[in-house]
C-alpha cells in the first residue's frame, strides 16, 4: 500500500473521531440542557430527593458502615510548614530538628496493650504486629481464641506472622512447615517421627475484650498484675467506627492530657466542627464554643483512675447541648470514655500501642444504642477534629521532666507519680529501646 493511501486512511479516521465527537459532544450538552430544565421547572421536587438520598446515605453510614478516619505521622501538626515541591523533605527536617528532651521515663511501660480489632483477626487469620519493641505473630485457632506469640520461628527465624498459617490451633511456619501448639511447644516437623524435645516459641498472655486483641507486656516477666471484664457496651452496643492517628511523642503525654485540665478550654474551647472559630473569634457566638471542666482522680485499684468532665456547648451563652464524661484509665494504655448527652449515651473506647520508642497508634472506636447510630457515627468525626488539635501539640513538643506547676496543674503531678507505677526496674530505657532497629 502506498503511503499516500495510509495517511488518507488516517484522516478517514479522523475525520470519523471528529464527528463522533461533535456528535457525542452534543449529544450531552442536550442532555445536561434538559436536566438543567427539567431540575429548574421541578426545583422543589428535586431538593427533597437530594435531602431524601442525603438522609439515606447517612443512614447507611450510620448503621451498615462503620466510620474510619485515620491520620498519619506527617499529616497533623505541620501545617505551618508551607506547600511546595519539598514540603515532604521540610517535615522530615522539622520532625529530625526536634528535641524530644531530657529524662524521658522508658518508652514501654507494663500493662495491657491493643494489637488488633477483633474483627480483623477471622478465625484463621494470622496478623504481624510490631509494637514494643518485639515483633509478635497475633493469630486465631479454631476454638476462636486470639493467641499471641513471638514472630521469630526457633528453627532458622522466619516471621511466623508473615506467610504462615493456622492449622487447628497451632501456628505452622512457612519456611519448613513446623507447627507449634498453644502453649508454643513444637509439636510436628515434617519428615521427623520425634520432634526434639525443648523447642519452642515465645508465648504472651492475650486478653479479648473491648473489640480488641490485647497483649500482656511486662519487662520484669511477671504475669499479668490485673485483668479486665468486657465493658457491657461493647457486648451490646453497636460499632460505629473508629478513628486512629500515629503520634510522635513517649506514651505518657497521651493519658497525661486528662489530668491536665487548663488545656481543655484552651485547646478543645473552639467548635468541634469548624476552625474558623480561630480565625474569626466573634463566629464562635453563632457556631457555637465548648467550655469544660474537669476532675481527675486516683481509682479503687492502683492501676485505675477517673476524669470526671462536664462539658457545655454555648451558642450566645447559652449551653445548648451539656455532656457529662465520666473517664476510666485502666493501666498505661486502655481508656473508657462513657458520654452522657441529651440525645443518648455513647462510648469511646481508646487504645494507646507504642509501635516504636516515641511513635504511638491511638485508636478511639465508637459504640451506641441503636437508636444513637447517628450520633455516634458523627461523634467518630467530631472527636477525631478535638483529638487532632491534641495530636498537632504532641507531635512538636518536648518532654519537660519537671515543670513548674501552677494551683491549676497539681492534678499533672499527682498523674506522674500515678503512672510511674508501670515502670519498674528492668524497663527498657529509652536510650537503649532506640537501638532497636525497630525505630524509624
Ligand atoms: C479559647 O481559649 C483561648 C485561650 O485561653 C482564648 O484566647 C480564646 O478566646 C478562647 N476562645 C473561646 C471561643 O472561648
Ligand atoms: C464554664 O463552666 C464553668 C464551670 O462549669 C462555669 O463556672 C463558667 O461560667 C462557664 N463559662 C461560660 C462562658 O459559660
Ligand atoms: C451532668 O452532671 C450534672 C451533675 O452531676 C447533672 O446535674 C446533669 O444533669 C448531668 N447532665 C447530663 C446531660 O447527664
Ligand atoms: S524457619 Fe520455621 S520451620 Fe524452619
Ligand atoms: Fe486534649
């Protein structure tokens, strides 16, 4: 074929496009113009069945899908950084300049900490979690139970977690197939009549409560110093969502912030909903602005402690929607929030897992009645839009070992000497958890 007749080919083929395009083109122009008319003649019609659609969805969202919001280590607190191409290096830079500073107390105190959402460990499921410094191997055997045991397979260290499965309520390896029973013995190897007898893997006390996975970690080896019964919330009550933030900073900051109660009407006093409120203050007369006031204590038990806050939300001075939150810390790292509201109870259930020295994940998850669902669905949002203005302070600020306190802090002190009580001798200080290759 000559090339003449290719290229007439060609602007045949061009020409087609062209006018499928013109055509098509027009085509929706048509259909956009008599929507645009038929929404204009109807405009009652069509805003109800936006509202009714709009209604639906959060329905939908409320009771069918649970609401998930995460932020990551570099997305609060940096906003001051200015964008551009290396906005990302700046960060980098800013979070590397930071001083963390002196006397921090060890970065993994003992207690009971969350590794995994009930409902993401099926029953057969294997999950590798790395928190604490170790790397654990998080798996469910038939009978259902969550068992969690250490990552590294004795024979020639492969991450049981990654790749290996469950059979029955053994774990087996997926390097040679080794299996190893509840109690970590190795209990088949394949091709061997006799397994050796002494083999074995690390196992970790487990608890399952709260929608959690929860590991027992201790520095002096010791069992558990206490166990925790399922809140009735969780048992029946409906999830309806999480939110989950990384955070830079030692562990202690996180609970810290219940005891200290002069930043509440500090940080949390602008609306919930918006920020405007910071850059317009008189807006916060019509949106709306939170005033608190709160009460930390010691609880029954060492390992227990209580806020109690009365919240009011104030539109022209008046408090339009009061919410009493009555806080209970169990241990270093497991917090129940219960929210008292004219429109219904609610609970937050807050989780705290060092996965590195001064890297925290925080997950709050969401629970109501069923007549709530909304509420609460909302509430994940609303508290994750309070939580991040916590997570922005944390993420850029320094440990002070010893600050002046003033008459509205004393509540600061007597929480330190509280949580000291989950250090102990053989804790893993911080210079030395550093050197963990874990640390990012
Ligand atoms: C919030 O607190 C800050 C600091 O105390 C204050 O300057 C600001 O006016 C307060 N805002 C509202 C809405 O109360
Ligand atoms: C905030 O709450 C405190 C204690 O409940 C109360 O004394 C104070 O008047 C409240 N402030 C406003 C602005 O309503
Ligand atoms: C909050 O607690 C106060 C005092 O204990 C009580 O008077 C008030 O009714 C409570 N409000 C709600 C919404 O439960
Ligand atoms: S490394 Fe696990 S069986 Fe060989
Ligand atoms: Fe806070």
């Amino acid at each position: 074929m000559a090339i003449k007749d290719l290229i007439e080919n060609e602007n045949n083929c061009q020409n087609t496009k062209v006018n499928e395009l013109y055509l098509s083109s027009h085509l929706t122009y048509g259909v956009l113009c008599s929507i645009f008319e038929f929404v204009f003649k109807h405009f009652k019609v069509a805003f109800f069945v936006f509202i009714f659609f709009l209604f639906i969805y959060i329905l939908y969202k409320s009771y069918w899908s649970p609401v998930f919001y995460a932020k990551e280590l570099s997305e609060v607190g940096f906003n001051h950084i200015p964008k551009g191409k290396d906005r990302c290096l700046n960060i980098i830079r800013a979070q590397k300049g930071r001083r963390f500073g002196s006397k921090l107390p060890p970065p993994y105190p003992n207690g009971w900490f969350a590794l995994v959402e009930s409902r993401d460990l099926v029953v057969g499921g294997v999950v590798a979690i790395d928190a604490l410094g170790l790397n654990l191997c998080v798996y469910r055997g038939e009978d259902e139970t969550a068992r969690v045991v250490d990552a590294y397979c004795p024979h020639l260290g492969a991450n049981l977690a990654i790749g290996g499965n469950v059979c029955g309520n053994c774990i087996e390896c997926p390097f040679h197939q080794w299996k190893f029973g509840e109690d970590g013995q190795c209990v088949s190897i394949p091709h061997t009549e006799t397994v050796p007898k002494g083999i074995s893997i690390k196992t970790y006390p487990s608890m399952e409560i709260d929608g959690t996975v929860w590991v027992w970690y201790d520095a002096e080896g010791r069992p558990p110093l206490w166990t925790v019964e399922d809140s009735d919330e969780t048992k029946n009550w409906g999830y309806r969502g999480r939110n989950e933030f990384l955070v830079n900073a030692h562990i202690q900051e996180i609970p810290e912030n219940g005891a200290d109660v002069a930043h509440l009407n500090a940080v949390h006093n602008v609306s919930l909903l918006t920020d405007v409120g910071y850059k317009y203050p008189f807006l916060n007369n019509i949106i709306g602005c939170h005033n608190w006031s709160a009460e930390w204590s010691k609880g029954e038990m060492d390992h227990l402690a209580q806020i109690k806050i009365a919240h009011q939300y104030i539109i022209m001075k008046f408090d339009v929607f009061p919410i009493n939150v009555t806080v209970h810390q169990i241990g270093p790292a497991h917090v129940r929030l219960r929210f008292h509201s004219p429109l219904g109870p609610m609970t937050i259930i807050q989780s705290v897992t060092p996965i590195a020295p001064l890297v925290q994940k925080v997950v709050h998850r969401v629970y109501t009645p069923r007549y709530n669902a909304i509420l609460g669905a909302a509430l994940v949002l609303m508290e994750a839009y309070q939580f991040a203005r916590d997570v922005a302070i944390w993420n850029n600020k320094r440990y002070v070992s010893s600050p002046v306190y003033v008459k509205n802090d004393k509540t600061i002190r007597t929480f330190r000497s509280w949580f000291s009580q989950f250090y102990s001798e053989q804790s893993v200080s911080l210079k030395d958890a550093l050197q963990n290759p874990l640390d990012w």
